[in-house]
C-alpha cells in the first residue's frame, strides 16, 4: 500500500489508523503499569505474596532511594494519587484515541489535553521528585504522539 496515494480501491492510505493502533498499544502499557503501580503501594502488604511483584517494585523504591527519594508514608499517598490520576487520564485520553479513530477533531482536542495532563501530573502531585519518578525523558514520548497526530489533524471532521 502506498503511503501518499490512493490504494486499489481508491482510499486513501490512513495514517491516523496507524497512530490509533499505536496509541492503543500505548495505553494497554500505561494503564497496566500505573494500575499495578497503584495497586502496590495502595496496598503494600497483600501484595508480599506475590513475591516477584513485590522485589520488582522494591528494586524500583531501591532505585529512587539511590536518586534521593526518602520512601516514607507521606511518599506513599503522594505515589496512590499520583497513579490513580495517571490510571484515569490513561482512560481519558483513549477516549480521546477513540474518538480521532472516528475522524473527530474534539478527540485530538481531548487527546491533547489529556496527554499533557498525564506530563504535567508528577509535577503538582509529586512536588521535587516527579523527575526521580517519572523520568523527563518518558514525557517525550507523549509529545510526539500528540505532534504526529496533530499532523493529522487537517483530516478530522
């Protein structure tokens, strides 16, 4: 299939089906990482049974520790929120997916706001430490999706 011109059966090429699909992969990784962030530290002690899930997530407060983090109680609600807000954007701007899959421009509008939601979340939530939680470079990432799909944009309805 041709990139810039029309296929066989004269539609043409949809890139926008393609940033669809990606960002669905996306949110199937985020929402999973930030709901089993959550579930941790919401709930620290049930989790000590599964004993690979737990080592995962104290090699990750290892790791902060070691980039200045001080994991303590007042840290913890600070990570719940923060996860639990993150978990609702992921959903939000899927929707935002869902509704640029349908060619409308609101959803690129949504799309948008809630990805820059889920960029600027660590930075009221987590105070001095959301670049030891959520490392700047990950928050790029979501910059170009909303750059590719902006360049979508004169597509949608």
């Amino acid at each position: 299939m041709k990139l810039n011109s029309e296929s066989k059966d004269g539609q043409l090429y949809r890139p926008i089906k393609l940033l669809c699909i990606l960002s669905l992969l996306g949110f199937i990784y985020c929402i999973s990482n930030d709901a089993s962030h959550w579930a941790f530290f919401n709930h620290t002690e049930e989790l000590k049974n599964n004993q690979e899930a737990y080592e995962s997530m104290e090699d990750l407060k290892l790791n902060w520790k070691n980039q200045g983090l001080e994991y303590n109680d007042i840290i913890r609600q600070k990570l719940v929120k923060f996860y639990l807000v993150r978990a609702i954007i992921d959903v939000l701007a899927l929707l935002g997916v869902a509704l640029i899959n349908f060619k409308l421009k609101k959803g690129f509008v949504i799309y948008s706001v809630f990805q820059l939601s889920y960029i600027l979340a660590p930075f009221f939530l987590l105070d001095e430490y959301a670049t030891i939680v959520v490392p700047v470079t990950t928050s790029i990432i979501h910059l170009v999706y909303i750059f590719l799909f902006y360049t979508q944009y004169k597509k949608l309805n």
